[in-house]
C-alpha cells in the first residue's frame, strides 16, 4: 500500500484497523483522498487533539448510532490522547442525555394532535419544587419545546435535567468541550437534531467558540460516513469468497 501513505500513517497510529485493508487495496486513490480529510483533523490543530478523539467517541457511543467497532477505536484513541477514566465516563453520559429529544420532539406533536381531537382540557402545572427548571429560567437556558412537558409532568422533567445539567458543574470536561461534543452528538448524521445543534452553537459562541472551532466539529461528523466501508468491504470480501468457492 506504498500509494496510501496517508492510510498507512493513520492505521500505524491506530486510528483504523485491518478491516480498512481490503478498502486501501480495491480502491486506493479513493481512500488516500478519504484519509488526507481524516489527517487533516488530526494535524490542524483547530481542536485539541484530545477533544477530536473524545468527539468521534461520542458520535459512535450515542443512541442514535451506537456503533462498538468505532467506540472501541475511539476509546483508544482517547486514553492514548490523555482523557481519563472520568473524562471517558462524562462522554458516555453526555451522549446517554439525547433520549430527551423524544420528549422535546414529540410533546409538541402531541399536544398539537389532542388539540386536533378536541382534547383541549388545559394541563395545570404540579405544584412542585422545581429548583433546576427554575435555575435555568432564571439563566435563560430553559428550552422552550420543554414548556408542555413541564406542565404535564414537572417531576420527570426536573429530574432528567438535573442529570442533565450536572455536566457543566461537575468540571471534568471544560464548558466549551461540553457545548462542541453537544453540537457532535446533535448534528451526527444518524440523528441531525437542528433545534439542538443551534442552541448548542449559540452557548458554545457565547462561551467563545470561533466559526472555524464549530466547522471543524462539522468535518469530523462528516467523516462518520467512512463506517459504511469499515462495515461493508469485509462482508462483501466474505461474501465474494463464499460465491467463488
């Protein structure tokens, strides 16, 4: 594979294994160009090399893909970058709060169908103590496709946030890593969750992000599309061979 060069610094650091062979062999040019995108994140510097690591981790660890090759890739990768233990644990439960997109998706929906069915009764909020809810009002972060849910049932709602929120208290991971593996973790292919992404985008900005430190999360989410030949080629490899013999 002398004509891949950028393919064999990458398998040689680790960041693919053998099941990217067969690719480099049938299609070098193809994947020389694939992987010069792929270096380029590595080397550019825009992002901490850690964070790029702890990036393509939760893209693959989130619900909406959950892809173990790439999580037990990335993972190594990222002890190899210097995370931890704890910093590798955050990840796993950032990527595990996207579940309360269903509610933020489908409360309004809901409720817009029960008004179409002529099911109008008007929820009344619980009176229930509510501090995280309330603390995020008062910080305007409360989101508001969560506002209904809120009414209808306030106690799941705290107490989903209060794990949601416990992120940006807990300082294992800067706030801005927070807000750009939010953004990774919205705008992966797999789930493309807009409303998220531009409330993360907003929170990152105001937390100083650049334009080129969000696109750079953009490139490397596009790179995710590589899984389709990290999967594919070796079954087609096998399948070959079984129609052969």
């Amino acid at each position: 594979m002398n004509n891949t060069l950028n393919y064999n610094a990458l398998r040689a650091a680790g960041l693919f294994d053998a099941s990217f062979d067969r690719m480099a062999e049938w299609a070098p040019e193809w994947t020389e160009t694939f992987m010069t995108l792929v270096q380029e994140t590595q080397l550019n510097n825009v992002l901490d090399p850690k964070l790029v690591a702890l990036i393509r981790l939760v893209i693959d660890v989130t619900a909406t893909h959950l892809y173990a090759s790439g999580v037990k890739r990335h993972i190594r990768d990222a002890l190899k970058m210097g995370a931890s233990r704890v910093e590798i644990l955050e990840v796993f439960k950032l990527a595990s709060i996207v579940g309360i997109h269903a509610c933020a998706f489908g409360v309004p929906i809901l409720e817009q169908e029960l008004e179409a069915a002529g099911c109008v009764d008007e929820p009344q909020a619980l009176a229930v103590e509510t501090p995280i809810c309330d603390e995020m009002r008062a910080q305007g972060n409360f989101n508001p496709l969560w506002e209904t849910l809120y009414c209808w049932d306030p106690t799941y709602l705290e107490d989903f946030l209060k794990i949601a929120t416990s992120f940006w208290k807990s300082n294992v991971l800067p706030p801005l890593w927070i807000e750009l593996l939010c953004i990774a973790g919205d705008i992966t292919i797999t789930h493309m969750w807009a409303h998220g992404t531009q409330r993360h985008i907003q929170a990152a900005l105001t937390l100083g992000a650049t334009r080129e430190q969000i696109l750079e999360v953009f490139k490397i989410v596009s790179l995710q599309g590589i899984e389709a030949c990290e999967i594919g080629i070796p079954l087609l490899e096998q399948a070959l061979q079984q129609y052969v013999d």
